[in-house]
C-alpha cells in the first residue's frame, strides 16, 4: 500500500474522541484550537487484525480471572527473533501496565530514596520525573550536537558524572526520544561498560524500537557486544508506540538475571495485584504475529518518513539556519529555532501566530532546549503540509 491510500484507509478524526493529543490542548496550552503534535500517539487506526482480535476476545470469553497466555509470550518471543535477532528466554519476561510505570518501579525495587539516577539531556520527561517523584536525585548529562545536528555522548563527562555522584541507576532510551537517535552497538558498548565498571544497573527504554526509518537498524540493548551486559540490564517496551495501542496496559519488563528479577517482581507484587491485561494480550499476539500487522507498520513507516522528508525539504528551503536532527527512529522531529525566535518568544509564535500545539523543548530538559520543539510527524501528510507552511509564514 503506498502512502496516500495508508492515509486514505487509517487516518482518522480524533477530536471529541476523549484523545488527549486533540481533546486535552487545555492540560498544556493556552488555546484548544491547535493542530496537536505534541503527545507521542499516532492518528491512525490499528491494523484489522488487531481490532478483529479484540472483539474475538471478548465475544468469546468472559473477562474473568485468567493467567499470562503462553501465545502472547511466545508472539513476543517471535517478534524479538524475526524483527530484531534477539533471542529471548521466556522466563526473562515478566511485564508493568505500561513502559513509565514498569520505570518507576525498577526505580523502587533497585534504589533507595536519595539514589542518584543518570540520564542523557535533553530527556524525555517522564524519566526525571519518575525518579524525581521518588525522591532520588537526577544527575543530566547532556549529550554533544554535532555540526549535522546529530547528538553523541561525551564518555568521559558521562562516566565522571557517574562516579563523582555515585550513581546506581542509568536510564537509557534506544531508539531517543527527543531526538531520533538510533543508538549502535559501538556507542552503547562505550555507555554500558561504564556502567558495568561502576555497578550502575542500565534501564533500557526500547518502546521506538520499532520505529526505525533511517540507515541505522534497531540495536536492542540486550544484544550489546553478543549480550555482554544483559546480565545488568532491564529492558522494556511494548507495542504501545509501533501499533497505536497506548491505552491498552501491557509492556514487557525483561530481565535476564534471576536475582533483578525476583527483585522487581517483589517489588510488584508490593504495588499491585492484578494480572495481565487479557484484551492487551490478545492484541499484543495479533501484532506480533500477523502477517498484516507487520505490513501495516512498514507501510506506517513510510509515511512517517515521507512526512519529515517533505517537512525537512520546504523548511530547509525557507528558513535555511534551522537545525533539524536526523530522524533515524521514532516518528518525532527534533527542531531547533533559535536563530528565528528567541526563547521567551515561542509560545506565543507557536500557540498564537502557527497554531500549533507541538512539544516545546523546555519539556526535555530545562531552558537549554527552549528554542526547540519536538514534532509528532504521525499524522496525515495533510496536517504535516499545514504545519510547514505555517511555520513558515510565521517565523
Ligand atoms: C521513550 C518513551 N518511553 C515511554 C513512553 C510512555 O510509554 P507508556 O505509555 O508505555 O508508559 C513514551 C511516550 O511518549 C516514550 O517516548
């Protein structure tokens, strides 16, 4: 299927449906009537096949008590192999009811209150926030921009951060959010051996592993170096991202070494009492064993990166001193302003001259992001086009 008729087929109209991406414009902006790319969820229906295993689901069974279904374990086992070349031991996979969730509580189970907790800047939210809610101390390392806008890792800053503030937990982010980066083996070799060296447990958040439209394939952590640091690793993810399934509640926890895991599962089972989400599961299954799921993201993927091409292309053409980073992974483009608009300015030229309602980049990290903003290209190359142009007939 090409890119008109996946648009043509699963775009759809979001507002009034409760979406938090369309419907919640008051929870962060100023005015509701923006075009939305900020939340990271995508407006496009899920395959038929996820929606035909859903209904089969519940007209078939009745929504009682159950146990983990060994075919959703198995179908995550499939996808790992097939997708990614990773082969997963089944009794390495235990789960949360989603990614951030899954992250608070390896916090919980793995470190004590005032922990330090390493993480790259600009970061995703929700990983200082889980630790800072917990009281643990966040230690920021701020990644390097490189003159074609890609971002790298100071080794020697991050492992002098990691020993001067003795920290005991990394929390990783592969593929990067914000910024599209799609790590290789080499560079999370250099990062988890430093963690490996100072006894720093890697927490690795995989949820765009799918996600990948540039040259670099998907490394997953656990696979680093033939598997040599998946001993002292938590890897995570879920089919929330890849297949548009945030408000099911089941991502997989996985965890290789025995003792971790029975440590989290502890600390579960502390926290919450409640089994596996049986409709997740049977969704999660289709995803990651039906021919037409797996056609249905590769279709996805081309329109996600036809949309940056077109929106990198026409903003390049007009505003030529933007700095936008690669986009190698995620659907989410990492733009930087600050030649056109200056810091305090950015609400007001985004919210009220575009109208748009993007992610500002004081949300990943403080006022050194404050001339960014981060883009949600999936959506229709419609919604991409208006936003380009306003963007360009504003700024
Ligand atoms: C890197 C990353 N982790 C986790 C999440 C949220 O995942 P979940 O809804 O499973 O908690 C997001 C959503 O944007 C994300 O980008």
């Amino acid at each position: 299927m090409n890119t008109a008729e996946f648009t043509q087929k699963y775009y759809t109209e979001r507002r009034g449906s409760h979406s938090r991406k369309w419907d919640g414009q008051h929870l962060k902006f100023s005015r509701t009537d923006l075009l939305p790319l900020w939340v990271a969820d995508m407006d496009f229906m899920p395959p038929q096949c996820i929606q035909n295993a859903i209904c089969n689901y519940v007209k078939a069974v009745p929504l009682g008590y159950t146990m983990t279904n060994p075919a959703y374990i198995e179908a995550v086992m499939s996808w790992y192999k097939r997708r990614h070349s990773c082969t997963l031991s089944a009794d390495w996979l235990t789960g949360a009811p989603n990614v951030i969730t899954g992250l608070m509580w390896c916090i919980g189970a793995f470190t004590e209150p005032n922990d330090a907790v390493a993480v790259l800047t600009p970061v995703y939210g929700a990983f200082d926030t889980s630790a800072n809610d917990a009281q643990r101390h966040i230690i920021s390392v701020p990644m390097h921009r490189t003159a074609d806008n890609r971002y790298t890792v100071d080794y020697d800053a991050f492992k002098s951060a990691i020993v001067k503030n003795d920290v005991k937990l990394f929390i990783h982010c592969n593929p990067y959010n914000p910024v599209g980066h799609v790590w290789t083996d080499e560079e999370m070799e250099q990062l988890f051996s430093i963690c490996k060296r100072h006894h720093v447990l890697i927490i690795s958040d995989e949820i765009h592993q799918d996600l990948i439209t540039g040259p670099t394939p998907f490394t997953p952590a656990l696979s680093v170096s033939g598997g040599a640091y998946a001993d002292n690793m938590v890897a995570m993810s879920s089919v929330s991202k890849s297949f548009n399934m945030a408000s099911l509640h089941q991502a997989e926890v996985i965890i290789p070494n025995e003792s971790l895991r029975s440590r989290y599962n502890t600390y579960r089972s502390h926290v919450y009492h409640t089994d596996s989400d049986v409709i997740a599961e049977a969704a999660i299954t289709a995803a990651y064993t039906h021919p037409n799921a797996e056609a249905w993201l590769n279709d996805l993927l081309a329109v996600v990166r036809e949309n940056y091409d077109y929106m990198y292309k026409e903003l390049y053409a007009a505003l030529p001193e933007l700095r936008i980073s690669p986009m190698d992974g995620t659907y989410l483009a990492w733009i930087d302003f600050s030649t056109y608009i200056k810091p305090e300015s950015m609400r007001d030229v985004f919210e009220n001259q575009c109208r748009i309602a993007p992610s500002f980049g004081e949300w990943f990290g403080g006022e050194n992001y404050a001339t960014f903003v981060r883009l949600n290209l999936a959506t229709s190359l419609e919604n991409i086009k208006t936003t380009t142009h306003s963007i360009i007939r504003n700024i």
